[in-house]
C-alpha cells in the first residue's frame, strides 16, 4: 500500500499523523537568567526512504518532514538536534532532555552527537530518572525475578549531558525512532 499524503484520507492516516504533528521541526531560542550566554535548539526530522540504485543495491535516503506529515507503521525516522551556541562564551553544563514521541519507538542504540564529552542516558518513566542502560524486573513463570535490559517499546526520554559548548559553535545530536 502506498503512503497517503493526502490530510483527512481517514482515521488511520491521522492516527499516524497526530502523534508525529507534536514535534515537528522547531527553533527554540534559551538563555541564561543572567543573560551570559544564547543556545538557539533546533529539531528536525527526516523519514527514511528506501530506493534501488541502477545496479538494484538498497540506498537509504532521508526525506525532510515538514507541516502536517504523514508518516504509517514501520517507517522509520530521524530526529537531528542541533544546538548553536551564539555567544563569546561557553555554555556549562547543558542538559537536553528528548522525549520520545507517543507512536514512537527508540531505535536502541542510535543516539549519535557530534561532541564526544556528551553523556547519554535514557529513561523508561517518563522522564522521572535515567541510566545509561535501562533495565526491567521480569518475574518468570517459576516466581523467579530476573532483571533484564528493558526493551526499545519501554524507552521514553533521551538525556544528553553536555559539559561545555564552546563559544559560536553547533552541536549536533541524532536518533531514530519507528513508528508503531
């Protein structure tokens, strides 16, 4: 079946779309309280698009999401964060927090940023702690608790700890998610 790129196809096409509508590309300007230091954010995001070459070879292309896009079950898409510190200085100790978005789910392991120093962590309760490796409690079917890796359905936050952005650059952050 093909995409449907058309608003008010039907419900299932708003149901996919609603979800993805809350975070679409934005600029957020945040500045200190005392006025020292400027970080302008900015979020886009891409679906993947799989096409065939001239030789039949998969390439993956990235297309730009944009006003009220429509994205359906499987696809897969890419958020990129950028952050562009505008000011003669750097900026300390910057928290960025992600919510993964409803319909959504993290691709493990996909977070990548462009300043190394950057600590990642996630959470699987809405944003109340994080931990580099969320892990759940499974009881098994003889009683016994075990603790396992909590899987990618369960992730709801991506936490990026960035201990300094220098002065007049940008730093950038990407993941995926999969739409449910």
């Amino acid at each position: 079946m093909k995409g449907v790129f058309i608003a008010g196809i039907g419900a299932f096409a708003l149901i996919a779309t609603v979800p993805f509508i809350n975070y679409v590309p934005a600029s957020v300007v945040a500045q200190s309280v005392q006025n020292q230091s400027q970080l302008q954010l900015r979020l886009e995001a891409e679906k993947q698009v799989i096409t065939k070459d001239q030789q039949g070879k998969q390439k993956v292309v990235w297309q730009a999401l944009q006003g009220k896009a429509v994205v359906q079950p499987g696809d897969v898409l890419r958020y990129t964060l950028n952050g562009e510190n505008r000011s003669d200085r750097p900026i300390k100790n910057l928290t960025l927090n992600q919510p993964i978005p409803k319909g959504m789910v993290y691709v493990l392991k996909s977070v990548d940023i462009t300043n190394k120093e950057t600590k990642v962590t996630y959470s699987i309760d809405g944003g109340r702690s994080f931990v580099e490796n969320p892990t759940v409690k499974i009881t098994l079917p003889n009683g016994k608790v075990e603790i396992k890796p909590a899987p990618a359905t369960a992730y709801t936050n991506i936490r990026l700890q960035l201990p300094s952005v220098a002065a007049k650059t940008t730093v950038k952050a990407t993941y995926l998610t999969q739409v449910r």
